[in-house]
C-alpha cells in the first residue's frame, strides 16, 4: 500500500479534480492493459480522431496506425515491452472519417503501478505544426533553388555591418569572390563599393521603406574593374539579427549600348541637321541657277528677235532666200527656243490637277505611279497626259513630255 502524504487533498476532492483535469485536456490519454487492450481513453480523442471514447475501448491502438509508420510503431511497443524504457514518436493516426492525422505519442510503462498495472499512453495532435514544418520545407528548398541557380547576384548580408552571411553563383560571376573567400566578411572592408557613402544611403531607404527598388550602384570586382549594377533589396530577421536580402543586377553592358545608342542619335541628329543645312544652301544654288538660266533664255530669246530674224528678213528681202528657206529656218528656229513666254503662258492655263500631274510627271513618276498617288484611274491620267500637251502646244509625237519638263 503506498503511504498517504498529507499534501494530497481528501480522496472524493482529488478524485473529482483529476477528472476536470483529464476531462477538458487537449491531449488524449489512454490506458492499455498489459495486452495492449485499451481499457481508458479520455474525452480528448473525439475532438482529435472523432471517436467517441466507448468506440476504442477493448481496442489496439496499433489498429489505427498508418501502414507506413506500423512496422516502427510495432519496434518501439516491443522495446517498452521488453525494456520498460519510455517511448516517444510521431506517427499517423487514422481518424474516423477515414482521413489521418499527425500525433506526437509518448508511452509510459506502469505495469508496476498497483492502480495502473499497464501502459499509458499520450497523443497531442501535431498535423498543424507538421504541415507547417513541410511547407516551410519546401518553401526552403525553392529558395535555396532560385537563390544557387540566379544569374543576378543574391546576397544575405547584416544591416549593421554588412557581414556577408551567403552568396550565390551570381555573385561570384561579377565579383570574382569564391563563396569560402567572400563570407564572413564585410562588403566595405572587401572594398565592393567603389563609393562606400552609397551603402549608407541603401540602408538609410531601406529604414525608411522596408525596401529598395533598382538602386543604381557601382561594384569593384576582384580585379578592380568597375561593374554598374541595379541592386533591389529588402529587409529581414534571421535569428533575430537584422539582414538585407540584396539582389543585384550587372547592368553594365546594358548601360554601355544604350550611351552608344544615345551617341548614335545625337550623331545622326546633328547630320540630319547638316543635311538639311545643306539642302536649304542646295535649294538657293539651284533657285540661283534656274534664275540664271531664265535670263540666259530671254537674252537668247532676245538676240533671236533682234538680230537673228531681222537678218533673215533682210536676206529674203534682198533676194538671197527665198520665202520659203526663211519660213524654214523661222520656224526651225522657234522650235529649237521656243519663246520663253509661251511656256509661262502656257503653264498658266493648265487646272490645279494637270498641275500637279505635271509635277510629278517631271519628278519620273509613271502613268500608274501618278494614279496611285492621286487616286484615279489610268485612263484618266493618260486624258490628263494628252490635256497638257495640248495647252502647251507639244505637237511632236517624239517629244518626251518629262524630258521636255524637266528643260523648262
């Protein structure tokens, strides 16, 4: 008989208040005789595998084990079996409604006990805690993939003094530091920033924000060149110790095209200038030249009416043509110059629409080039055609009317 101790309360008080105290426990306890029949299960076990507790009496509590944790919850109920030493594992269990359920158990051998006289055993429900471990897992082993296999640079440095804790490939690729070389030292005391006072304004924004966004920097590899980089960055706790998650970008390249892009347009800006600076000086040489031209033509128009056809008209007078070789040579005459107000009266007479068919004609364009730009038929320009050469008195077949335009 164990002895009585006078801290325990009287026997229907104690009684009672280990019921409340099993009763509304969130763990569940059950008793198991020595054959490992159950023999008492607390209440606990509805709200965890959804049996009432007169359901699992008489049973095995290895009947409710997954297929894959029995043969090891087998081992271990032999081994207390054997050893009386407590157990503790974490197994599935099924639950009534077919699905399972994570518990963590712990068996005690009271086989000895007078009261007890076989095991007790303990079950707390971890499936939360046990789904959460998984996710965190596998949210870890995603990160550690984009953090090995990014071509940026990732880096996990401490905000206070820019220890570099980790580093990825990317990293290594445009600094030149190996991961062994580089960790555990600080950024600034490498000499990576080429202007240290940037690293202060980093951490000053990422205070304010909780975040960086394309930070523009300047790197200093291990070789001493000079690589522009974007840094984005954020704040966070690992171990209760401040870090910046930093993911840097070289850029350098990248800056280097779009410069020789912005030299390229300034350069063809300044010759399209140039080009139209010389097409205006262009124009006035050939409005200078058709001026020229034009005079050049009234001053041969003129020595033909006052030199020229007076002679002839006094050489037919005389007797030394006759009529007709001086008609010939008049009429050769005209046709070879012309007068040169007759094509500017001409022209005159011409609607805005022949106008324009003229300009292009003279420009080379075709009949069906012509129609195109203006929209209208063949048939119609070639009507167009027919009309100028009417009004400007174009009589010859043979005479190229663009060539002809173009002498004007």
């Amino acid at each position: 008989m164990h002895e009585a101790r006078n801290d325990i309360p009287e026997t229907t008080r104690f009684v009672r208040l280990v019921q409340a105290l099993i009763q509304n426990s969130f763990d569940i306890i059950k008793v198991l005789d020595r054959d490992l029949k159950t023999i008492f299960v607390s209440s606990a076990v509805e709200s965890v595998l959804g049996y009432a507790p007169r359901e699992l009496i008489g049973t095995n509590p290895l009947q409710f084990v997954h297929p894959d944790d029995l043969d090891a919850a087998r081992e271990e109920m032999s081994r207390i079996i054997a050893t009386g030493e407590m157990i503790q594992t974490t197994l599935r269990a099924r639950h009534k409604d077919g699905g399972w359920r994570h518990v963590e158990v712990i068996v005690r051998d009271l086989r000895d006990d007078d009261d007890i006289g076989g095991f007790v055993m303990n079950y707390r429900d971890v499936t939360h805690r046990i789904e959460t471990e998984r996710g965190l897992e596998v949210f870890r082993e995603r990160f550690e993939k984009a953090f090995r296999s990014s071509p940026d640079s990732i880096t996990i440095t401490s905000a206070k003094d820019g220890e570099i804790l980790d580093v990825n490939q990317g990293f290594v690729d445009i600094v030149g530091y190996t991961h062994d070389e580089i960790v555990g030292k600080s950024t600034t005391a490498v000499g990576i920033w080429r202007n240290p006072s940037r690293r202060a304004e980093l951490i000053e924004e990422l205070n304010a924000k909780g975040h960086v966004r394309d930070f523009p920097i300047d790197v200093v590899t291990r070789d001493g060149d000079v690589r522009e980089c974007m840094v984005s960055a954020e704040l966070l706790e690992i171990g209760q110790k401040p870090c910046i998650l930093a993911v840097t970008r070289d850029v350098t390249l990248q800056n280097q095209r779009e410069r020789k892009l912005r030299d390229l347009e300034e350069t063809l800006h300044r010759e399209q200038v140039d080009f139209v600076r010389k097409n205006v000086a262009l124009n006035e040489v050939l409005q200078h030249l058709e001026e020229k031209k034009e005079l050049y033509r009234h001053e041969i128009s003129s020595r033909l009416e006052n030199l020229i056809r007076p002679m002839l008209r006094k050489l037919r007078d005389q007797g030394h043509l006759e009529r007709r070789d001086v008609d010939v040579l008049e009429r050769g005459i005209q046709t070879a110059f012309g007068d040169i107000n007759d094509y500017k009266n001409n022209i005159e007479k011409l609607t805005p629409r022949e106008l324009d068919i003229l300009e292009m004609i003279r420009d080379g364009r075709s009949s069906k080039q012509i129609a195109e730009a203006l929209d209208l038929s063949s048939q119609t320009v070639h009507k167009h055609r027919q009309s100028i050469r009417r009004k400007l008195q174009i009589d010859h077949r043979e005479i190229n009317l663009a060539t002809y335009l173009r002498s004007q």
